[in-house]
C-alpha cells in the first residue's frame, strides 16, 4: 500500500499556518482542525512543522510569554516528508525509529497531504484484515 492510497482514504486536507503568527493563534488553529500537528507554510513552502508537544515543552521552558512568540520560534524546521509514492511500511519504519507522528506528504515539491501515525496504524490494519478475509475464504473452498 502507498501513501497516495491513505491519503484517498482520509483526505488531502491539511491545516497550515504561517511562521510569523504568534502561538497563541496556533493553539486556536490546533483546536479548530482537532488535530495534534500543524504544516508551517511560508513563501518559499513547508518551513516547519509544529505540534501540541512542542507548545507544551515551550510553555513549561518559557511560561505564558510562549503565547505571543511567533510560531516559527518553537517549529520544527527540519521537516521529513515523504511523498505519495512511498509505501505505508517504509513510512511506518520511519515514524517508529524516528518517534515522528505526523508527516507531511510532498508531490512535485507542493503540499498534498499529511499522514499520522494512527493513519498508518489504520491502514496496517485494513491491510491485515483483508488478508485474514482471503486466508479463511481460501481455507472454506478448500
């Protein structure tokens, strides 16, 4: 299975948000799209990612001043990204020895997606199932 297969599943949406606005406008974005990570987009494209363990880690370091601090301050700006053509399991591997849980998802250079953890759990997941299907169809002609 590929990436390109997940991301038809659930979708190409991904929220964005750009480097400069402070962190109290991330926190308002995070609860709004109910998600646990956010793609920074600049002018030149994916500048970073952010997510609620980043904001939690900050706030503990700084306090409440974190809140009005540009995103871009407690970003991740060393992104790995995989594209659609990569394959659910090489992305798994990755996600696991790298502790990363979510990715974003490039084609030709440009957003097309993000993948989660529990996308890649799900999908291993429907890929077990249909084979324990094709096992116990095969043993019943049998």
């Amino acid at each position: 299975m590929r990436i390109a297969d997940v991301l038809r599943t659930k979708g190409s949406a991904v929220a964005t948000i750009d480097p400069d606005v402070p962190v109290s406008e991330l926190l308002r974005a995070l609860s709004e799209h109910n998600v646990g990570a956010i793609v920074v987009v600049g002018a030149g494209g994916v500048a970073g990612i952010v997510s609620e363990r980043d904001v939690v880690r900050r706030l503990h370091e700084t306090g409440a001043e974190l809140l009005s601090s540009p995103v871009s301050a407690i970003m991740t700006a060393d992104v790995f990204t995989c594209s659609p053509s990569d394959t659910v399991d090489s992305l798994t591997v990755v996600m696991t020895e790298r502790r990363f849980r979510h990715v974003p998802v490039l084609s030709d250079g440009q957003l097309v997606g993000i993948v989660s953890i529990g996308d890649v759990v799900k999908s291993r997941i429907g890929q077990l199932e249909q084979s324990a299907d094709q096992l116990q169809a095969y043993i019943a002609q049998g």
